[in-house]
C-alpha cells in the first residue's frame, strides 16, 4: 500500500510540475516594428533572382501589413552574407546565411539586429533560387511579424 502511494505522489508531482512549466506559459511577443521598406544587399556574388525574389517578396509583405497600434518605424537592411547550392548527397540542399538590421528612421541608429540562416529543398536547379528567395522571406515576415503579400 505504501508502494501505491509514493507512486500516485510521484505520478502527481511531475504531473504539476510538466503543467507549470510548459502547458500555461504564455510565450512573449518579441518587439514590434513598423516596417517601411527593406533593400536587400551583398557582398559577394549571389545570383539576381535571389536578391530581387527577397527584396520583392519582403517589400510586397511591408506593402500588406496594416498596423493599428504606433510602433518604432524602421527599415530593413537584409544582407546575405553567402549562399551555398547543392549540397548534400543528393545535391538538393540549399544553405544561405542572412543578417538584417532594423535602422530607426527618425534617427538612423540600428535598433535591431538578427542573423539567421536558412535551408531549402529543390530537386531543380532552375527553381532553388525562387524556393530560397521565398524560405528566406518568410523567416523575415516571420521575424518582423508581417503579412503575407504579393510578389
């Protein structure tokens, strides 16, 4: 009988403590911008249609987004800083390694920054540049919470 019970007391305590950390927790927003415009850059030698695929698929997403609220106004400097195509065994994994800076627009100091990096699929070679143009625009809508729009 006592065995029973140290089991319930076990079974209910980590019952509790699983409800508490994890079921309950409310996630916090990060920070909220709003977002301008966006110029896509960099250093090295990236293909076009992956510039311009970013740079139309973000700046269509600003485009669509409508705040209510008042939010710090920012524009977007997205580099990517490399691009990587055909790796893996079956050379249809993409990598390409991307920073943003968020600059104030009433001052111009950087008031964010993000880095990330992004990997895509593509069985094609014509269309592994639109699928990581499109990969990494949503890490982007996704990270400075904009809407989806047309390209």
């Amino acid at each position: 009988m006592n065995w029973l019970k140290s089991c319930f007391f076990r079974v209910a305590l980590i019952c509790i403590a699983l409800a508490s950390c994890s079921i309950f927790a409310k996630e916090q927003a990060g920070p909220l911008y709003d977002v301008r415009s966006a110029v896509v850059v960099s250093p090295q030698k990236i293909p076009p249609a992956i510039l311009a695929g970013v740079g139309d698929r973000v700046n269509a997403a600003i485009n669509a987004t409508v705040r209510t609220e008042v939010y710090p106004r920012v524009v977007l400097t997205i580099r990517i800083l490399y691009v990587e195509k055909g790796q893996g065994f079956d050379k249809s994994r993409n990598v390409a390694k991307v920073s943003i800076d968020a600059v104030s627009v009433e001052d111009g100091s950087v008031i964010a920054v993000s880095s990330f990096e992004v990997t895509s699929f593509s069985n094609s070679p014509t269309a592994a540049d639109e699928i990581l143009a499109e990969d990494i625009a949503a890490r982007i809508r996704s990270a400075f919470s904009l809407r989806a729009g047309r390209a």
